[in-house]
C-alpha cells in the first residue's frame, strides 16, 4: 500500500452527493464523501457510532436538532441511534468512520 491524501480520492460533482468507500470490515466501515452546495443527507439514525473529519470546504452537521459549523481539518462525533443530518451550504468533503458496537 501506498499512501495517499483522502481528499483527492473522491470528487465533487454538480449537483451530487459522491461516496466512495475506502475500507470496511467487521469492526467498521471508512467512507469519503464529496457534497455539492446545496446537498445534503436527510436527518436519519445509524447503530454506529460516527466520527466526522471535514476534510475541505465546512458542513453543517446537526445531531438531535443542534447545528453544528464543522469546518476543513475540524471533527465531529455523531453518536450512534441520535438523529443527524448533514447539509453543504458549499461544497465540502469528509471522511466518515463508522464503528461497530
């Protein structure tokens, strides 16, 4: 394996949400993600626990009803069965780490 920077591996498009899952196994699963303006994921539960890294641009990340501004090299946990949802007032990209209980 060779190392590489996670926020070249996944691209924006106009007026999409783009994923690419990097790794998973039993224990978790690690995603990038790369939001358009204007995207977003509808509030929704998960049984993992979350950790969100911005890795450019900021999200607005709202978990059991508080918004929160997370902006490039800041993270956020989404704490597992909490409603959450993720809006891109701009473009920006994250990794997502989901971890199994």
């Amino acid at each position: 394996m060779q190392a590489f920077r996670l926020v070249n591996k996944v691209n924006y498009q106009d007026g999409s949400v783009v994923s690419k899952e990097i790794m998973k196994k039993e224990a978790g699963i690690v995603t990038l993600f790369a939001f358009d303006k204007g995207q977003g994921l509808s509030e929704h539960t998960s049984s993992f626990d979350a950790l969100v890294n911005i890795l450019d641009g900021q999200a607005e990340i709202t978990i059991s009803g508080k918004p929160s501004i997370v902006k490039e090299g800041e993270v956020i946990i989404m704490p597992a069965n909490k409603p959450h949802s993720v809006q891109a007032k701009e473009r920006f990209k994250m990794l997502l780490v989901l971890i199994k209980r």
